[in-house]
C-alpha cells in the first residue's frame, strides 16, 4: 500500500526532515534543461520556434554535454529567462561578464541592409 507523503514526513525526525529538504532545495538548485524546460510548462516546439530552429535541434541542445555559451544564452532566453555565468572559489563568487553582450556585438558587426 502506498504511504502519504504527508504521514511521512510527520513521522520523520527533525534531522531526517532537514536531510530532505536540503535534497530537495539542491533538485530545485540544479537540473537539466530539459527538466528546466519540463518544469516551466514550455515544449521543445516552444522553444524551437522562439529560437528559430526545428525541434529536433532542441533536442540536439539538450542532450549535449557541451554547447555554446550563445546557444545556451538563446535557450535561457526562449524560456523567458536571463544567464549569468558565475564563477565559484573558496573564497567567494564572481560574476563572468565576458559573455553578457554576445549576441550585442554580433548585431553590431552585422552590416546594415538596405
């Protein structure tokens, strides 16, 4: 018979209660796109269409393990949101900048038509 996760949790003792809910902040914290995608209620053909691009190549960005930092940049973005790229030491964290303007510079390179 399946338990209540709302038994569960009661029953749990305040240290067990805080092993899960550390477990389930860090799910929160980290996922793949896909998941990401998944959890914002938004399609692979959403995605695509908003980033100018067949599904299939949405599906291509998501299972890569190595993409972009543009490519990554125009899916963030097609979900409505914004990357940062943070750069973590032991001592503190640091904001990279270097890649804030990517797709800036690259439409002001573009020539103009006329």
């Amino acid at each position: 018979m399946a338990k209540n996760w709302k038994e569960i949790k009661h029953k749990a003792s305040p240290e067990a209660r805080a092993v899960m809910k550390a477990r389930v902040a860090k799910v929160i914290d980290e996922m793949p796109l896909q998941e990401l995608r998944r959890a914002r209620r938004l399609s692979q053909v959403t995605i695509a269409n908003t980033m100018g691009l067949a599904q299939p190549e949405v599906s291509k960005i998501e299972h890569r393990t190595d993409v972009y930092v543009s490519t990554l940049r125009s899916y963030v973005e097609a979900m409505g949101g914004e990357l940062e790229i943070v750069a973590r030491f032991p001592d503190g964290a640091v904001k990279v900048s270097q890649f804030t303007d990517i797709g800036e510079d690259e439409e002001e390179r573009a020539p103009a038509h006329t």
